[in-house]
C-alpha cells in the first residue's frame, strides 16, 4: 500500500511540473513605437528686397539681419544657397545681367554676396548659380537643428559696370533675379 501511495504522489508531482512554470510566470509588454516620417519644411521673412533705383558699379547692402531662416520641420537640416542671372521684367531675353562666379563685375556682370548674422565682420561669401552649402566666414556650414531653430542673414549686390560710355546703363529698365534657399536633411 506504501508503494501505492508513493507511486500515486509521484504520478501527480510529474503531472504539475509542467504547470508549475506557467502558475509561477508573470507576463508584461513593452511597445516601442518609432516614428521614421521626416519631413523638411523652412520659412523665409522676407522674401522680397526691393532695392529702388541703382547706378553702374556701386554696392547695394541690407542689414545683416535682414532675411530669417526658420526650421518649420523635425529634422536637422543643411542649408544651401544659389543665384540666378537678372533680367529685364518686361523682356526677361531681351536684357539681362549674368551673375558672376568669381565676384568681378563688369559690362552686364553683377555679383552677390552673403552675410551669416553675427558672423566676422565683412565676411561676405559669393551666391553663384552653382546651388551650394552656405557656409561661415571660418567655413562652418548653416545647419538648423530643429523645428523652431532660426538664423539670420544679409545681402550685398554689387551692380553691373556701365553699358554706355556715358557712365548709365540702357535705358529705364527694371531689373530682377532670385535666390534661391533650399535644405537638405543633414
């Protein structure tokens, strides 16, 4: 009969094993959840310098804080810069100015130039056609960390040499061109 029960309780202690485990486990879960959209926005203020009349080979120059950048997105973002040729409005191919890529001027040749706020003094780098990073005078590119994140810039054109021999350019002509800012997710 002893051999009865010790079989019989051995039988049961080998059934609960198995459920043993299960009866002592506790489960919990974490959810990770991960956003991977990106998304690239920036806002201009202002986005229009009217400079009024000009004359051959002077320069025209805003304030250094004349233009805001803001980072409207939720990313670090590089910023980049280029330049466009100026024309006529009334007949864009019928007169234009070429911007210069080595910041000389001459006869139809204007250059442009930008200032980072609060950068060195006087440290204008040249806007060329070539879309490129804009940069400090020491080298450091523009970046915007994040939404809300802002810098500051300012202009400088330096007008064309006369058309004539007479020291003025042809005519009464409206000149325009545009820059253009642009960012690349950093």
């Amino acid at each position: 009969m002893n051999r009865r029960i010790v079989s019989m309780a051995l039988a049961i202690i080998l059934a609960l094993i198995p459920c043993l485990s299960a009866l002592a486990a506790d489960d919990s879960t974490v959810t990770i959840t991960a956003l991977t959209d990106k998304y690239v926005e920036i806002t201009l203020e202002p986005t229009e310098w009217n400079i009024g009349d000009v004359e051959p080979n002077i320069e025209y120059v805003t304030n250094p804080t004349w233009c805001t950048i803001t980072n409207e997105g939720n990313c670090v973002v590089d910023i980049r810069i280029k330049g466009e040729d100026a024309g006529w409005v009334d007949n864009p191919g019928a007169y234009t100015w070429t911007l210069s890529n080595d910041n000389t001027t001459a006869v139809k040749k204007y250059a442009l130039w930008h200032h980072i706020a609060y950068d060195s003094a006087d440290s204008y780098t040249s806007i060329t056609t070539i879309d490129t990073q804009m940069r400090k005078a020491n080298g450091d590119a523009i970046q915007l960390i994040g939404n809300g994140d802002q810098k500051q810039f300012g202009l400088k054109l330096l007008t064309p040499l006369a058309d004539t021999s007479t020291g003025h350019f042809y005519g009464d002509r409206q000149m325009e061109t545009h820059i253009t800012i642009s960012t690349v997710i950093a």
